[in-house]
C-alpha cells in the first residue's frame, strides 16, 4: 500500500487542502486472466456504423478529484451546476468533481471532408475536464469544459503526437487544443506495480530530444490506483459524467459520446492518489497543484464516438441517453 504519515480526509488536497451506432449487448467477460489496466485496448467496433465521425477504442482510468466550486469558476471562466444525487451521491459538500483521465487509445479513425480516410493506430492520452459547468447559461444544460489535453506517442515514440496534437487544434478536425506529452507507460493503460497498485505519468514535453539525450519535459500529472470491491459511486456515476457535451475552442460543443458496452473487458471501481503538477505552460492552472488522496475511480474500455461541433444545446439534446446508462 502507499504509507501516509497520517489519515488524509476523503478526496484533500494536501498541498492547498485544496451519429449512429448499432445496438449491441455486453460481450461475454473472459474473467480476470489479464488485468485490464495491462492491456491496450480492444479493437474499434464503431467505425463501420460512423464512417463520417472520429472513432477509437480506449481503454482508460477516470478519476473524480474534488475541487472547490469557486475554483470551478476560476479555470473555466463559468460556473458550476448542481449535479443531481442521483448522478453523484455522498460527494464533498461545497465540491465540484473534476474528472482527470488517461489511458490508451486504439484504432483512431476518421475521414477527413467526408473523402480522405486517416487512421491512427495507437496514442496515449490524459486530460482534465470539468463536467456540469454552465457554458450555456441556462442554469440547466450541462457542458464539459475541457481544462488540459495531452496526447502521446506509444511504443517508446513520442514524437507521433506532434501531428495529431497540431490538428485538435484547427476547427474542421476537433478544435481542442492539445499538448504533445510523454506517458509512463506508453505501451499500455497503465503499468502495474509490485504492490497491487497502477500507475499512469503525464508529462507534456518543451523540448523533445530522442536521439542525443534528455529533452525537457514539464509534468502534469500521476494517478496511482488499486482495484476496489465497492465503491460509493456505481457506473452511472461515470457514464453521466462524462457523456455530455465538451466545449471547443470555437465555443461550439462535441459530442464525444463513450459506449462502455462493446468492451470484452469488464469495467472496474477503484481508489487512488492523484497528484496535479504547477510549473510552466501546458501544466494544470495554478490553484490545482496537490496531492489527493482516497480519490475513487473507475477503469474501462469504452469505444468512442465524436460529432462535429455544433451549438451546445443541440449538441446536449442529441447526446445518447443510452450511453449514460
């Protein structure tokens, strides 16, 4: 287990104490043979049915680390929502979920202008999102506002992030800023370690040097987990969460849907630490830098679908209601 000098309440800071698709069935889970923070990823299954939009399968590791809801306002220029009990029971009074991600993704397609096809066969990728934030300001309709993307290279080559990375950013692609990073490890979704915890590292790099030496790298952030048993939060908890509409540069949303019932893998709750770095550009905003503790998690494989931008309240009315089951 990880020591702790002393007992760190629930989810604390310690350093600020602080589109279609088909329908499908669950796919019989071959057990635990694998541990699924060690494989990759499963094939993608949605491609066929959204030949028009971005698909992949990723396998990947949520975590809900509490923030104030006044920093909710800070990082993201718009307020947070209520997120009803249903959705997020037994959370911090006076706290907001900040979701912090990362994991593997697979099969990466789309065809650009609805004439070229692009395929990506692997990349590494974490963020952080703020979910149930009010970018449209009807007090109702709830929007992901994206706070750090990264993506990576996999397979000890860092450098096939540059491309991918340069194009999220142009509207007629994704029109999210992301910032080429180095993942540990970048071979699978996370490395298991000796003491039944997993690890995943972020570290956006400054200035890459893969073939005389070290570059210069910044970190954004570590998620160290164990598999758990019970937790207080259920699926729904994670599916609701993250299956709303993330807003784009362009201040249009995507709907960056994630099927978690096309997995042969079986999606598990876990606890863990999370450790969000401050140091220069591409690291979390300041005010989030600590270490969080007891944080509770949820580890699948989804496969993802992601639209066009459009207006948020449509994107919001044509999200699945499906896929937050």
């Amino acid at each position: 287990m990880i020591e702790v000098a002393q007992p760190i309440p629930t989810g604390m800071n310690t350093t600020n104490a602080a589109s279609t698709m088909k329908s499908s069935t669950i796919l019989p889970v071959f057990g635990l043979l694998v541990s699924l923070c060690q494989a990759q990823a499963d094939p993608n299954t949605l491609a066929r049915y959204n030949p028009a939009n971005r698909t992949m399968s990723a396998n990947t590791t949520y975590c809900l680390v509490p923030i104030s809801k006044t920093l909710v306002k800070t990082i993201t220029g718009y307020d947070p929502l209520d997120i009803d009990i249903s959705i997020l029971p037994s959370f911090p009074t006076g706290k907001h979920p900040l979701i912090v991600q990362a994991g593997y993704q697979k099969d990466i397609r789309m065809t650009a202008l609805n004439l070229i096809p692009l395929q990506i066969d692997s990349l590494m990728q974490g963020s952080l999102i703020v979910p149930f934030v009010d970018v449209t300001k009807d007090g109702q309709t709830p929007v992901g506002v994206p706070v750090n993307f990264y993506i990576g290279g996999t397979n000890g080559q860092p450098l096939q992030a540059i491309v991918p990375s340069i194009a999220s950013g142009v509207s007629p692609f994704e029109g999210t800023t992301i910032f080429p990073a180095t993942f540990s490890p970048d071979t699978s979704a996370a490395r298991a370690l000796s003491n039944g915890f997993n690890s995943i590292q972020v570290k956006p790099f400054l200035l890459p040097n893969t073939i005389s030496g070290p570059g210069i790298y910044a970190e954004a952030f570590d998620i160290s987990f164990k598999t758990i048993d019970s937790s207080p939060y259920t699926a729904h908890t994670f599916h609701s969460l993250l299956n709303i509409p993330q807003l784009l540069n362009t201040k249009k949303c995507q709907r960056n849907t994630v099927y978690f019932n096309e997995s042969s893998s079986e999606p598990q709750m876990a606890v863990g630490e999370v450790t969000l770095y401050h140091q220069i550009l591409a690291t979390p905003p300041q005010g989030l830098e600590g270490v969080y503790r007891d944080v509770y998690c949820y580890s699948a494989n989804g496969q993802v679908v992601s639209s066009l931008g459009e207006p948020c309240k449509v994107a919001a009315a044509n999200m699945d209601p499906e896929a937050k089951v």
